[in-house]
C-alpha cells in the first residue's frame, strides 16, 4: 500500500511541475485599487487551490464538531428517556413482594416481630392518594 500512495504522490509532484511549466506567464492581479506582484499565473492557482483546499477543511472539521456535539446531547437525552422508561415500567408492573413456601410454613413468632400481612407494591402509573392498591393481604 505504501508503493501505491508512493506512486500517487509521485503522479501529482509531475502534474503539478508540468501545469508550473506551462502557466509560467506573469501576471498581475487588480482588485480595485490593489495591484500585486507580477507572479507566475500558476503560483496564483496553486495559492488559490490550497486556501480553497483549508477553507473546505476548516468548514469540514466545524461540522464535524457541531455533529459531536448534537450527538451527546442526544445520547444524554436518550439515557435519561431510558432511565425514565424503566422507572415507568417497574411502577405499572406492581411491584409486589411475595412470600415463599418455606416462610408461609415458619413457625410462629411472638408478637410483633415478623409480622407480615402485607407486602408493598408501587402506585399504579395513573393512581394517586385515593388508590387503594398500595397494599395487599397474602
């Protein structure tokens, strides 16, 4: 690969030394008032080609960076979306504590230690104080 970027670098050195040979006629460029130097027309074309060249570079990486940019903040908002969604699912799926076999055939335990006759669950997503699903008997 090194040989065909080589090759290439090599075909643009001898396009570019062929095009300064023929466009070797001076000029002089007038804007308005301003005058240059009398330069080479070629010189005027490679300096125009490679400002184009940086310029184009310049409003590339910008926009680069703007897209970057877009992109975290979009990637932040997706994950507090997320993290809404889960709160949301977990809330609406009634989140309820159950107790297993073994624990329903424990022995008794003196008053007031262990009591469970109730276990918790989470609101309903569109229930508010006067939604009695908070709390279930098992």
């Amino acid at each position: 690969m090194k040989y065909v970027y080589a090759t290439l670098i090599l075909l643009l050195a001898l396009t570019l030394a062929a095009f300064i040979q023929q466009n070797s006629q001076t000029t002089i460029l007038r804007y308005f008032t301003w005058e240059s130097p009398a330069l080479p027309l070629s010189l005027y074309m490679v300096v125009a080609f490679a400002a184009g060249y940086l310029l184009a570079t310049l409003l590339g990486f910008t926009g680069g960076i703007r897209r970057k940019v877009k992109y975290s903040v979009m990637e932040r908002e997706n994950r507090k979306l997320k993290d809404e969604l889960a709160l949301r699912e977990t809330a609406s799926a009634g989140e309820t504590v159950l107790i297993s076999k073994e624990e329903e055939t424990a022995p008794e335990r003196p008053e007031g230690q262990g009591d469970r006759t109730a276990a918790l669950s989470a609101p309903s997503p569109g229930g508010g104080e006067g939604d009695e699903a908070g709390e279930e008997e098992i």
